[in-house]
C-alpha cells in the first residue's frame, strides 16, 4: 500500500485513491462494473483493490460476496 511520503506524492498514494474511489460509490455496485468505470484512475489491479482494502478496514464500505456489490457502510 502506497502512502504518502518524500518520494510519492498525496496524488499517487492509496489514501487519495481510496477517497476518490469512495466518492463513485453512491448505491449498491458490482466490484467489476466498479473497476470497469474506474480503472483508468489505477496502474493496476492490485492498486484498486489496496483501495477497496483500505476502505473495507476503516469501514466505509461493505463487500457483499453472495451477490458481488460494494455498499457504503
């Protein structure tokens, strides 16, 4: 997880990724539509879910695995 320093700006780290990801989440979405619609915001993969991750942990997302969406918490 990338977070702020002397040599990775807010702009690149997980935390500003994460807000921004939290701001598009505005109902019940599949993960996939999610990382569809937002994957030109992440290098990668593993960058969008280090994102879910962190707001999964400080719980402002639930993951819903029976039915594949994210809610807001």
């Amino acid at each position: 997880m990338l977070v702020p320093n002397k040599t990775i700006s807010l702009n690149d780290s997980c935390l500003y990724k994460a807000a921004k990801l939290l701001s598009k989440i505005d109902c019940d979405i599949p993960i996939a539509g999610l990382y569809a619609a937002e994957k030109k915001e992440f290098a990668n993969l593993a960058d969008f879910i280090d994102a879910l991750d962190l707001l999964f942990v400080l719980g402002k997302v639930l993951i819903d695995q029976e039915h594949r969406v994210i809610k807001i918490a």
